[in-house]
C-alpha cells in the first residue's frame, strides 16, 4: 500500500515528523507465532501497526474491514478512511 501517494504536502510533513516507523518500539517481541487468523490479534496488530507508523505492509481489504472496530487515533483513522474511499 503507498501512502506516500495519499498525503499532501503537510500531511507528508506530519507523517515523517511524528510518525517515523522504529520497529525497536513497535515489535519488542518476537511476533512470528501471532494467529492473525484470530480477529483480536489483528485487531491489536493492525493498531500497534498504524499507530507506529509502520504502514507500508496493510492490505487495503483487511483495513477496510476492520477499520471500523480499530481504537486509533481519530485523525488517522479519518486520512486511512479517505485513503480506501479513494482508493479502495
């Protein structure tokens, strides 16, 4: 998914200031043996995911569906909303 094409200027600006992925802070253990299968788990795994910054690997149809159900901060949830209305 490019997200890169989504931001404008100051959302681009935004993103790379607060939202610089540090995989040391989101993935501080071993997630190989994650059951993404399980709906909690990729709940939980889609949240730590956006709300790290580490986009670059969401499937826009999983996002889709469990957009709604994600406690995210809102504003991102509103920029990943009109990214899938756009692009979806």
């Amino acid at each position: 998914m490019d997200f890169k094409l989504f931001f404008d200027f100051k959302l681009k600006i935004m993103y790379n200031k607060y939202m610089k992925l540090n995989s040391k802070y989101i993935w501080d253990y071993d997630i190989k043996g994650l059951d993404l299968d399980n709906p909690k788990v990729l709940i939980w795994y889609l949240e730590r995911k956006i709300n790290y910054g580490d986009w670059e690997s969401l499937d826009k149809k999983t996002l889709g569906k469990y957009l709604p159900k994600l406690k995210i901060n809102p504003y991102l949830k509103h920029i990943l909303r009109g990214f899938l209305k756009k692009n979806g």
